[in-house]
C-alpha cells in the first residue's frame, strides 16, 4: 500500500484530517484523498471540496 500523506475528508461527517505521519492513514468509503499539501487552509479546502463535488456544503467542513 502505498502512503499518502495530506489532507483527507470525510465527507460523511464533513471533517479533514491533516495526515503528515505514517501511523494513521485513513481509509474506507468515507474517506477521500483530497490533497497532498498538508499546509492547505481551511479555506482552500472547503473550495476543493466544492470544486470536486464531494459534498453539498462544503461551507460545513471542519478540522478534526
């Protein structure tokens, strides 16, 4: 498996992950990969999710 440091979503709960260590990689339907830039803001992230259409409000996304 090959690691993916980043920023995840999980866009059931609407929650980010900041990934930038090997212990804890998230996985499952849940999760998605949304970037490999783990300084990314709030902001941009909220823009990305919009842009990609992973969630209806992006505006909701918050930090874990």
């Amino acid at each position: 498996m090959q690691q993916r440091f980043g920023i995840y979503l999980n866009t059931k709960e609407l929650k980010v992950a900041r990934i930038n260590f090997p212990y804890w990689i998230p996985s499952g339907p849940d999760w998605v990969f949304l970037t490999p830039e783990v300084n990314t803001t709030l902001l941009k992230i909220r823009d990305l999710a919009g842009e990609k259409r992973l969630v209806a409000e992006p505006e909701k996304i918050v930090w874990i």
